[in-house]
C-alpha cells in the first residue's frame, strides 16, 4: 500500500465532506455517512452500517442585549444540553469572580445568594458550573470565552455521558446558557463596573431523539483478539479538522490493512461515531453498552483519532491510559518524523473514551498543537478555528495529515501483528504512585490515602517478577478502572468527574474546619466507599499477577 493511495482515497472524504454540516441527527450527518459507506464499498472493504438511537441537543440560536443600552450590540451562541428559553430570560448582571476559585462548603452559602436571580457573567462555562449555578438558583449564564479571537465556539453544558438513564434526568441544565467573545466579554464587563446593569438573553435549542448511523468495518485476524480504531464523523458545521481529517485517517488505515498480503495476528475494527458533539460521545458509549461483551472479552486497544492534520499542527502530543511503553509509543513517531512527542500525558476526560469498564488494556490518541499556542481551543490541532464555522477545507494540512496517517500504520502494524502488546506495568504503577501522592497533599488528613499507597508499592514488588502477558493484561484493566473511573462498570461517570481516582478527587480542597457537619459526613462516606473499592481493586489485581507468575 503506497502512500499516495491514502492521500487519493483521504482527499476523496474531505472533499465529500467539505458542504456538509454533519450535526448528529441532521440529512447532512446521515449524508456522511452515506459518503464513508459508498468509499467502503468503492475500494471493496465489507462493511457493517449499525444504526443507534440518542438523546440529541442541537443549539439553534442565542442573543444578548441590554434594555437600557440598546445601542450595545453582541454576537452569542448558547450551548448543546443548554435550557431553551426562546421567549427570553431578563436579570441583574452580576460578575462572578470566583468562578475559576475552589469554593469551599462554608462559603458556599454566601456565594450561592451572591448569584441567585441574576444573570452571571463568569470567565468559565464547564457543566460542573452550570451545575453549581442550577442549584444556587441563579437565573442564567453569560460566558466569557477565555483567549482573544472572535469566533464564537460551540460546545455543550450536558453533564451526562451518552445518553442518560432515568435517574440522570435532573441533571440537566434548567437554565439558559451562553457565550460571547472575549473582546465583547471585556466591553460588557467595564460596563458593568461603571453601574449596575440588566440584561436579556435568549436560547433555542432542540432536544429530540433520533437514530444516527454507526458505520463499522471488521478486518479479522488469525485470533479473536483486535483493536479498535475509532473517530466521531459527526461535527460542528463543516468540520473540516474536527473530524473529517481523522475520519479520513481511518479511511486509509481501512484501505491499508484490507489490502494487507499476510494474515493479521489480530483483527481490527474500525468504528466512525455519531453523537460525539451533540450527545455527549452518545455513539461510543452506546456501542461500549450494545458490544460490552466483544469488547470485554476481545479488546485489546484502543486509539482515537480527532483532529490530525490540521494547518500549524506541527508538534506533536501523545494522550495515553499510562499502561503503555513510553519507548514503544515514540517510535512510531521516530519512525516518521525523526523525533520522539514533546509530551505523553494522562488521557484527560472526553475523545469518546467510553470504554474504561470493558476491560481494554491500552488507550491511547495522537494530539497536534501549534509551536506557538494563541487561543484556549482544545481540538483542531489548537486552531482558533475550532468548534466554529470557519472549519474549513483552507484548515487542512495534507502534508501533516499523511503525517499522522503513517504513524498510526506503525503503531497499528505492531499491534496487529506481534503477539505480545506493548505494556509497562511498572511504568503505569509509579505513575499512579506518583498521582496518589499529589492527591493525598489535596485532601484533609483525615482522608488518608495510604492503604492504597500500600497496595501499590507491592505491585511495584510483584512485577518485578516475571508474568504471563494475560495476567499483566488483566491487571492494568483493574487498575484503569480506579484509575480513571468512579462508578461501576456499567455506567460512565458524569462528564466532569475527572483526574486520577475521580471517586477520591471530589474531596479535593476541602478541609474540616471549612465544611458544615452535613457536608463533611458526606465527603466522609464518599471516601470510606471509594478506599474500599480501590483497595478491592488493588487486591484483585495482585492476586492476578501472583497466579500469573512465569
């Protein structure tokens, strides 16, 4: 397989992509999908068209304006799972300084009066926010995007992950949402500080449930093993960068390996999700739900693939679950660009990684960022560009999109190919030491820490013995499941419980003497819970490698 014939059948789904605005539910999303199932069928690779229904979110228009200034003029846009409030919402602007801060339980009380009834104006719009405003009955939000370019993102205050189950329903956003720039952000604010102000927005978003293709491809191997390859195609307007790139990446990395002339050790299969923007990575956590028991008991990998090949994208970022060889990652990059990533760091919340409670060993995902950074954008590449309507074809960097195609071949060559998978257990395990203790110095003293820190030091121990692979395998999965889940297996953590040991991270900054007797009895069985979990964990994957010593 030439690399010309990536870039031939690359530029094909780019083009058919470019007039396309392929938002979850919509002709043009189902149009998408059409494009990558006639490519597939084109180039004579067997494909499957799975269909999924999703609770969808799809933010159609906002506005901001000031009755007593109507000469000022703002462009918003509101948010995916934001309250549709069409016939407007009219309050007090108050200006949230602590927003950003770490609130304690005891001055909560004051902050939540300080907000309540007014339309707050914050430098922040995360749903965990979102949440705490619902509660403290604060009328709606008016967010300040936080670097300086104009465009205005879209983005999603739905704090569930996929779609919900019946008790999940009271989460979601009772208030209008929105956002401005930062340049209008910092007009209306000098406007504020001179007097008080009120202010009208308004929201329409539409909420609705609709079936979205889930197209698959399935390239066996001699075992039931295989990884997973997977990107959403599903996107905010065109798209261009996030995620036609990465589903033209995938594309390739079909056409690659269906052509492959030797048998594969083992299979891949390659997943192009829907509902990654407007439901909340809806396509991903419904196919770790309807697949659970392939995926638990055949999954070996999983890579995710958003936003390569973007125009400046010229450094390269690893994210990885930590399981992975540091040395092993790199030289895929070596291989093709001659120099290893700036940085491997920690898998963050979000890129469609539903599949922690299916027992998959590694995750991991290629990120490009600019050599200089000017805008707080987290995907296409860091363009200013991202999330907006100026995600266009001009975005692409095809040089650099054959780039990342030709490192995820290496990796996926070695993957599909060597018997062994490419773990570092120890690696992993000082990894999660060295987080522990970063967490434990977060939390009150009362909360110790050290029974797990106990457990980890004799794995430490443990694997310097010698162990079969499947007990090493087996012991990662367990130790990812704490690592990066809170809940059990069968329902994905809210969208913003992240971090290392996200059960234990919501004790974070919170100190005895700063907390009521109610809350304080709560952090305190949070803890109890979460230590016996982990410690259950911990214990469980000890035992694994013990029975699986060489």
């Amino acid at each position: 397989m030439q690399p010309s014939e990536w870039q031939i059948i690359m530029r094909q789904l780019l083009d058919a992509f470019a007039s396309l605005h392929r938002l979850s539910g919509s002709e043009d999303a189902e149009r998408g999908a059409e494009v990558l199932c006639a490519l597939l069928e084109q180039h004579g690779i067997p494909f499957t068209r799975e269909s999924c229904a999703l609770w969808l979110s799809d933010p159609l228009s906002a506005s901001l304006t000031l009755p007593d200034y109507p000469a000022m003029q703002f462009q918003a846009k509101t948010r995916s799972f934001s309250a549709s409030c069409p016939e407007g919402c009219e309050a007090e602007l108050f200006y949230d300084r602590q927003s950003m801060s770490f609130v304690t339980d005891k001055a909560s009380a004051a902050w939540a009066a300080s907000v309540r009834g007014k339309l707050v104006v914050a430098d922040q719009g995360f749903e965990d926010y979102v949440q705490r405003l619902m509660q403290a009955g604060a009328a709606g939000l008016i967010h300040i995007w936080g670097s300086a370019e104009t465009a205005l993102h879209e983005e999603t205050v739905g704090p569930i992950w996929g779609t919900p189950v019946p008790d999940d329903a009271v989460r979601y956003p009772t208030i209008p949402v929105i956002t401005i720039n930062q340049p209008q952000g910092q007009a209306l604010l000098s406007h504020l500080q001179q007097q008080p102000v009120r202010a009208r927005i308004t929201t329409e978003v539409h909420e609705h449930v609709a079936r979205c293709s889930l197209p698959v491809v399935d390239i066996p191997g001699r075992s039931d093993e295989f990884v997973l390859l997977s990107s959403h195609y599903d996107s905010w307007h065109q798209g261009l960068t996030d995620n036609a790139t990465g589903n033209a990446l995938c594309l390739a990395m079909a056409l690659a390996f269906s052509r492959s002339p030797q048998p594969l050790q083992r299979g891949l299969r390659i997943a192009w999700w829907p509902g990654h923007s407007n439901a909340r990575y809806g396509g991903s956590a419904w196919y770790a739900d309807s697949h659970r028991a392939a995926l638990l008991r055949h999954a070996v990998a999983h890579i995710n693939v958003d936003s390569p090949g973007c125009v400046d994208g010229s450094e390269l970022v690893i994210n990885a679950s930590g399981a992975e060889s540091p040395t092993w990652l790199n030289q895929a990059l070596y291989a093709v660009t001659g120099k290893p990533a700036e940085r491997i760091t920690p898998l963050g919340k979000g890129a469609d990684q539903s599949f922690w409670g299916v027992s998959i060993p590694l995750h991991f995902a290629l990120r490009e960022t600019p050599l200089v950074r000017t805008t707080l954008s987290p995907g296409s590449g860091g363009g200013w560009w991202w999330h907006t309507e100026e995600d266009t074809q001009d975005k692409v960097d095809e040089a650099l999109l054959l780039r990342d195609a030709q490192i995820h071949y290496h990796w996926l060559q070695q993957l599909l190919r060597e018997d062994v998978l490419p773990t570092d257990p120890q690696h992993y395990l000082q990894q999660l030491s060295d987080a522990l203790a970063q967490l434990q110095s977060a939390v009150d003293p009362a909360f110790s820490l050290q029974t797990w820190a106990t457990w980890l030091d004799a794995l430490l121990r443990e694997c310097a013995s010698s162990h079969h692979p499947s007990s090493q395998q087996a012991a990662i999965t367990l130790w990812h499941r704490l690592r990066y889940r809170a809940s059990d297996d069968y329902h994905p953590d809210l969208s913003y419980h992240g971090g290392a040991f996200p059960g234990m991270q919501l004790l974070s900054g919170h100190r005895r003497e700063n907390c009521s007797d109610r809350y304080w009895l709560m952090l305190e069985t949070q803890y109890m819970r979460q230590l016996a979990r982990g410690e259950e964990l911990l214990k469980e994957s000890l035992t694994v490698l013990q029975a699986g010593r060489q």
